[in-house]
C-alpha cells in the first residue's frame, strides 16, 4: 500500500478512457478514402496507445521514417478532430475511482501525452473530468514522457511533492516517467498493453485489473 499519498495523477488513453474506437475510425477513414478495405477495431486497438503513430502503422504499415508520414498524420489528427468524443467513453469504475478519492479529500489529475489540441475538448466534453485538479497535455511542457516534465510540472501545480503522487499508466513509458519524477507508480493493465508487452518488466511499484483496484493500494495520510 502506498502511504502518506497527497495526490493521484493519470494517463488519459487507455488509463480514463476507451479512446480505441475513435482513433481507429479515424485511421480506417484513410484507407476507405482511398478505396482500400476496412480493418476492424480490433486491429486497431493494441495500437491505441502510440497514437497517430499507432494508427498509422495499423493502417498502413507506416513508420515515422516514411516522407509521406507528416502529411498523414496530419489527415489523421483531422479525422480524430473532427471524431473526437463520439464513441469514446471513459472505462468501468472510472467514474466509482474518481469519487471516492474525492471523498478522501485527495486531487486527483491527468498527464497525458496527448496534444493539448486533442486534450482539452475531449476534457471539456467529459462532465466527470470536471473535478480534475490539473490536465498536462504532451505539449504543455517541452518534454513529454518518458521525460518526467510533465509529471513534475502536475505535481507543482497541484502544490504536492512528488514523492507523495501516484501515477497511473497503461504504457511502459508511463512508468519510466513516474519513476524518474520521483513517485508511486501503478500499471494499468486494462489498457492498450499491445500483443507483446510484459508488464512484470517495467518495475512498477504496482498493478491493476480495473479502476476501482486501486482504491486497495492508497492510504490517506
């Protein structure tokens, strides 16, 4: 159990919500533009995790090396822009997670490598973010993670010490960031793991099964 915790900070994909479902769409939307077939959510999902990255690859087996990769991406964030909260929901016991830290008088927010542009609309169109007491987006920060910046920059804001926050990610890079930020880290494994990740291997200080676990692991000072 985690000790003497002043505040629990998030990943948003993956981690608050299911954003699978639009960031797929958007991608499956480039290959039925051109006249190619579509792939279902579920070739989409593993993917979910890396973003434009992901999706593209799924998509097309694209890499940032490709010189055609900026132009897509860009088609992408258009397609997501213009998606953005239509199927995406955030996941079971989320919303049970969120209340009752609040009931233990802990704040609670969101880190996410997510560009602000993404960010803030998708947070202004979930009623229950509303009581997030910071939102880091990708770009708020010169670095995003794995870098720990926009950790150590929520702590600051929200006037916690690092060693007294608890980060929760469903990606290895999450866990690298809180570890080098100095705080509590738990692996969501609920989330966009992909097909070949190895959760034991990022040295969290703890995993869970669902939201609602990690109520089990933080104690109040």
């Amino acid at each position: 159990m985690f000790k003497n915790v002043a505040a629990v900070l998030f990943d948003l994909d993956g981690t608050l919500v299911d954003s699978a479902p639009d960031l797929g769409a958007a991608a499956d939307k480039m290959r039925t533009d051109r006249g190619l077939t579509s792939y279902s959510l579920d070739h989409y999902r593993p993917m979910a995790g890396a973003g434009a990255r992901g999706m593209l690859y799924k998509a097309f087996d694209m890499t940032p090396e490709h010189p055609d990769f900026p132009a897509m991406r860009e088609e992408f964030f258009v397609n997501y822009e213009n998606r953005l909260t239509e199927l995406t929901s955030v996941f079971d016991g989320v919303e049970h997670l969120l209340q009752s830290l609040q009931a233990r008088g802990l704040p609670w927010g969101i880190v996410t490598n997510k560009s602000a542009r993404f960010t803030d609309p998708l947070v202004r169109a979930t009623a229950l973010f509303a009581s997030a007491g910071v939102v880091i987006s990708g770009d708020t920060t010169p670095h995003a993670k794995p870098h720990p910046a926009p950790l150590l920059e929520a702590a600051r804001r929200l006037g916690v010490e690092p060693s007294r926050c608890v980060y929760v990610g469903d990606d290895e890079r999450d866990i690298v960031a809180g570890h080098a930020a100095g705080m509590s880290t738990v692996s969501a494994t609920y989330g966009y793991l992909g097909a070949h990740a190895d959760v034991s291997c990022w040295n969290a200080h703890a995993s869970i099964n669902s939201p609602v676990e990690l109520l089990q692991w933080i104690a109040v000072a």
